[in-house]
C-alpha cells in the first residue's frame, strides 16, 4: 500500500470525528469526537514515520498518545465538576459566558 | 502483497464504520464501545505499519485506558442525573457539509504531491531504535511529558474530588 492510502484513510477519520466534534449536544460525545481526531493524527504519524523510515515520528506518536489520555482524563473531569455545578451535560445548556 | 492490500481495506472498512458509528449512534454507551473497536482497529493499522510497539501502547492506554475513564463519566453523570444519558445531534447538515469540504480539501492536497508508494527498508528491531530516541535524543521532552502526565492527572483529581 501507499502513503496515500494512509494518508486518505486518517483524513476521512479526522473528518468523521470533527463532524462529531460538530453535531453532538452531549460534552462527552464531543470529547469522543475529539479522540477520534486525535487517533487520525497518530495514524497519520505512524505512516510517515514508516515511508520515510525514521522512528522520530514514532517517538512522537508516542508523546501524543500520552498527551490525549491526560487530555481525556481532565475533560472527563471538568464534565464531571461541570455536571456537579450545572446539572447538565448538554453544551447547549452551558451558557454561562453568554453575554 | 494482495494479502496486505486485502487487510488495510478491512481495516478501513471496519475504523471508518466503528467511527461513523461513533458520530452516528443515539446511545452515549454505545458510541464508546464502537469507539473501543475503531482504537483496536488503528492498533491494527499500527502494526501494519510496522510499529509493533505502538500497536501495544495503543491497545493499552487507549482501548484499555480512554474507554474505561469514559465509561466511567457515563456512569458516574448517569446516576447523578437518574436517567440514561441519550444522544442528540444537531445541525447535522451544516456538519457534514464542513466535514466534507475539509476532506475533498485534504484528499486534493495529498493527490497533488508524489509520495512514496512502496515502504521503504526499515533499520533492523524497530522498538529498539525507539527506545533509545526516547532516552538519547529525546530524554528531556520525555521527562516533561512524565511530568505533564503528573500535573494533568493530579488536576483531574481535584477537579472531581467530592465537595467537603
């Protein structure tokens, strides 16, 4: 297989995850989203480093992987707090900044 | 070579369903259990690639890890809130709309360039050369990376610790 393959498979994943990240009302359906994104991003990664035969890349697959599990740790902490406070999980109903 | 070609289009077929189905599905718990099968499925992508050691660590921290905390914020928000916790999209045209444009943009970016259409030969034992890229070269953002783990899981605490 090419790159482009890859390549084109990591890019309509990213584009399902951002539409998820778009259309979902529920914070942690949108946290999912952003996972997803994430995973598009690694794959990405992963096949440069592989076509152009350099672990750098992997190294910072590796980095990234670490940075979204404490990304997911803390969002799913603030939703939790979020709930607590508000009640709802519904970004919708999280206006509080709304002039 | 048939074989690979045969494996990277299941592997497609089964992230790009487990991930539409992770946008798509109407209940919270389901699209966390697809999205547990379409981080296997890119752990699988990973070891096409070569990168047994990923592959691992993707399995580990994602499928294992991710999918357990975001269970439990379900359950935790759903017995909090004394109903089940349903999944409602809106402005799903305008999305899609976006979400394609952005990838007809992307595809004809990378249509545009030659790449590489066949792998390169890989220097021998590839989990070993990253190990020693993590504790050479790259030792200082390695340590930082500890402790921004430190920070972020130590803040998740506070942030969800039960009121006193």
């Amino acid at each position: 297989m090419g790159l482009q393959a890859y390549l084109t498979l990591a890019a309509v994943i990213f584009c399902i995850g951002l539409f998820g990240v778009m259309t979902r009302r529920n914070t942690i359906g949108i946290l999912l989203g952003i996972e997803l994104m994430l995973n598009a991003v690694n794959i990405n990664l992963v096949a440069f480093a592989r076509y152009n035969a350099d672990v750098t890349g992997m190294v910072f697959t590796v980095f990234t992987i670490c940075i979204t599990v404490a990304e997911a740790a803390l969002g799913l902490a603030i939703v939790i707090l979020l709930f607590r406070v508000r009640r709802t999980v519904m970004a919708d109903h999280l206006d509080l900044l709304k002039g | 070579m048939t074989g690979e070609i045969l494996a990277f289009w299941g592997l497609g077929l089964v992230l790009v369903g487990s991930a539409l189905a992770v946008v798509l599905s109407k209940n919270l718990f389901h699209a966390v259990l697809w999205l547990a099968l379409a981080l296997t499925g890119t752990a699988g992508v990973f070891l096409q690639l070569d990168a047994e050691f990923l592959a691992a660590v993707q399995l580990l921290l994602y499928a294992g890890g991710i999918v357990t905390i975001v269970v439990f914020a379900i359950v935790v928000t759903e017995r909090l809130v004394g109903e089940r916790i349903s999944q409602t999209s809106r402005r799903i045209g305008g999305g899609a709309v976006v979400a394609a444009a952005l990838l007809a943009t992307i595809v004809s970016a990378i249509n545009r360039r030659p790449l590489p259409v066949a792998p390169p030969a890989l220097p021998a034992d590839l989990t070993r050369n990253l190990g020693d890229a993590v504790l050479t070269r790259f030792v200082l953002p390695f340590e930082l990376l500890a402790l921004l783990m430190l920070a972020a899981l130590m803040g998740a605490i506070y942030f969800a610790r039960p009121d006193d």
